[in-house]
C-alpha cells in the first residue's frame, strides 16, 4: 500500500488469478465488500486508470478484468486503509465465499 | 428505517422466475429478502396479478420493493398489483426498468448494501441503454 502524492489517498494492488476473471460472482462480492466501508474506492486497469467506482456493480462488472491482470484500487477516506487490506486479501484468496 | 430493500421477479415463465431467483441467492446472498413469481396456474405461460401480490407480500420490506419483470403483462399486471396494494405501501414498490435476470442481479447486490429503493432502482436501469 502506498500514499497517493500528496494528497490523502492510499493505493494497493492485487492479480487477479479466478479462472475466469472478474466475472460475475467475483464482481459481486468485490462490490459488496466495497460498499461496506465509508471510504471512496476506485478501482482501475492500470495504475493510471481509467477508474470506476468499486461500489458500482454495473461498472466493476463492465471491467471484464481477465484472469492474470493486475487490479489496482485507490481510497480516500478514513477507513481508506483497512478498505484496501480487504480488497486485496479477496483478490488474493479469489474471492472465497464468504461467511 | 431497517432492514435491506426486497426484490421481486415477475416471468411469464416460472422457471426463468426460479432461476433468476437462485442466481440472486447464489451470488449476492440471502440477505435480501426475494419473492418470484411466474407462469400460470395451469403451468403454461404468463403472469397473475394475485402471484405478484403473493411475491411483493413474501419479499416485503420497510425499505420497500423493487420489482423487475420480463415483458409486457409481466409489466402491466405488476403496477396492477402496485394499485392493489393498501395505500401505506403503494409508494414504496417500484417497477425497474432493467433486464430481469441481470436487473435482478444488480438491484439485489445494491439493495444488500442497505441502499434505499431510489438508488436500488437506479442501479438495475443503470443496465437499460437511455
């Protein structure tokens, strides 16, 4: 994770191994888990965007992320860095089911 | 108020109806209450405004309804059943704009974030080209 210049917005980043990508299930519970925090998270392609918002399900799942591409988010916020930490580790775990 | 918003599925065809609601399940979750409803009595095709009363009265929330429905009377019988509707819930029920399956998909994944029905809605029409 690291600071966004000089501004108070945090970044980290997570490969993305599902078989099949950021199909649908995997876009629904990225979003899910993003809307339970308060911070603005985007995610992108890149790590200069294009972003869309993470709480968004129609656009995490027009991102068609593919398997072995690289998902960066970004989040501004006060609970920006445990909103990253999260993300990351479902990211990392694809996306297990949750509780 | 509490709790998340409920979503309904209104097909002509009950199994497009089950269907769609076990996606929501599977995929988003059982925290948001669903009702579903399809096909007539006999079993063939079609929709039945006391079905859509039975499905909006199952999934009933104090946040309100979204329904989503397939085609034309799918449509019509569910504002039918929003009228019939005792008149403290009549403006909490919503017909989305939205493709059923996917529709249903997105406004569930909104509404288990406790959005209200407004931004519910909007979630499911954002899939329907303006």
């Amino acid at each position: 994770m690291m600071q966004d210049g000089g501004m108070n917005r945090l970044r980290a980043s997570a490969l993305i191994r599902h078989e099949v990508g950021l199909h649908a299930r995997p876009s629904v519970k990225l979003t899910k888990l993003a809307k339970a925090f308060e911070s603005k998270i985007d995610l992108g392609l890149s790590p200069d965007g294009p972003w869309v918002d993470a709480k968004s399900i129609v656009k995490v799942m027009a991102t068609k992320a593919p398997k072995d591409s690289t998902l960066y988010f970004r989040a501004e916020g006060s609970d920006a860095e445990a909103a990253l930490d999260a993300l990351v580790t479902l990211v990392n775990e694809d996306f297990p089911d949750g509780p | 108020m509490k709790g998340n918003v409920g979503i309904v599925i209104v097909s002509h065809s009950a199994d497009v109806a089950r269907g769609t609601a076990l996606m929501v399940e599977q995929m988003v979750g059982r925290e948001v209450p669903l009702g579903w409803c399809g096909g007539d009595p006999d079993g063939g095709l079609g929709t039945s405004v006391e079905a859509i009363l039975a499905a909006i009265d199952k999934a009933w929330s104090e946040q309100g309804v979204a329904i989503l429905v397939d085609l034309g009377g799918a449509e019509t019988n569910s504002e039918m059943a929003i009228e019939m509707l005792p008149e403290s819930r009549r403006s909490r029920v919503v017909v989305c704009n939205a493709p059923v399956v996917e529709g249903a998909v997105m406004a569930a994944t909104e509404a288990a974030s406790g959005a209200p029905l407004d931004v519910v809605r909007r979630t499911a029409e954002e899939l329907t080209p303006a």
